[in-house]
C-alpha cells in the first residue's frame, strides 16, 4: 500500500475550485489510481474513461481538468501535472519496499539463529551437569530433598535388638559406624562416584 500527499489547502486550490466538485474528485481518484499502481502519474485513455464516465459528462470533465493543466495530454493518455514533485516515483518506493524485505529477512535470519542456540543450549546443560546436580535440581523443583537415607544401628549377628543393653562401648561404636557408611554413602551418590567401594 502507498500513501498519496495532499495538503491541508488542496481543497482550496484555484484549479480545483475551477474545475468543480465532480471533476476534483476524479482527480483525486486519478492520484490514487497512480500511487496504488506505481505509474508516476500516468493515466491511459482506458482508466480516464473508468474514473471520468464514458459519458458525455466524462468527456467533458476529462476536458475540464486538461484545460486547467491538472491533466496533461501524453502520447498514450495523460500525465498528472507535476505528479512526482509531490508524491513518491516508482523506483522509490520499489527502493523502499525492498529495504524493508531485507530488513524483514535479515531480522528473521536473527531470530532464528538465536532461538537455535537457544535450544542447543537447553539441550547441551544435562550434559555438563552430574545426574547427582539433576536429581538435586528436581528434588529442588518438587519441594523434596534428595538424600540417602541413614540406616540406624544394625544389631550384631550374636546378639537380638531386644538383648541389647543401651550405654554400652559397643553401642557407641555401632552408632559411628552407621553415621560413618551413610556419611559415605551420601557423599559417593552427591559425587556420582556410586561405583566406587564404601570402604577402602
């Protein structure tokens, strides 16, 4: 779409107050018809005939805007008088359109380069962290913590858990013992070293 250039006193223009209500707006026709089409105020016999009428009225407001030179007589129809002093040429606005493509186009090129990288980013990050930081980071997202549980005092195999009597060394030593493997145990899952024995 282009856009024709009118001033606030074009309605006011001797030539249009000459000419008269009917064929000013034939004119006004006339400049849309060569901006929407690009032909640098070219209007062949054909088009006057569409915009002014075929009849004898049409004649004569064809007549009345040659008189008042806002129509020129051309070899194939009429030129808009001074048209490309005051509105774009062709050539122009083909300039501008093909910028703006251009423009349009590299700015696509942009964005879809940075949405790639983007998505190769997304898709590289698992790889550069341990599945013990996943396991963190989803226990993380869900309100949970992701912990090995630490077992309690195992009972000697010659003794019951109800023979026990509490306060004793061996008690103590028991407990160490446990606290130690799951110390271990918890380090070796935040590590990924599972694979690895407990105890060296």
């Amino acid at each position: 779409m282009t856009w024709i250039k009118l001033d606030d006193a074009f309605d006011q223009h001797p030539k249009l107050l000459e000419v008269g209500p009917v064929a000013a707006w034939v004119f006004v026709r006339s400049l849309c018809y060569s901006g929407r089409n690009l032909t640098d105020g070219l209007i062949t016999r054909a088009v006057a005939r569409e915009l002014a009428g075929s009849s004898r009225q049409g004649q004569r407001v064809v007549s009345a805007l040659v008189a008042a030179r806002l129509w020129e007589i051309t070899t194939g129809g009429y030129a808009i008088h001074d048209f490309l002093e005051y509105q774009p040429s062709r050539a122009s606005v083909l300039a501008v359109r093909l910028t703006k493509a251009e423009a349009g186009r590299l700015g696509g090129l942009r964005t879809g380069a940075a949405r790639r990288s983007r998505l190769e980013a997304e898709h590289e990050a698992p790889a550069k962290h341990g599945a013990s930081d996943l396991l963190e980071a989803n226990g993380k997202a869900n309100g949970k913590q992701n912990r090995t549980p630490v077992p309690g005092p195992v009972p000697g195999p010659d003794r019951a858990p109800s023979s026990r009597r509490s306060g004793t060394k061996d008690d103590g030593a028991i407990h160490h013992i446990s606290v130690a493997l799951a110390q271990i145990a918890h380090r070796s899952a935040s590590t990924g070293d599972a694979d690895e024995p407990l105890i060296p």
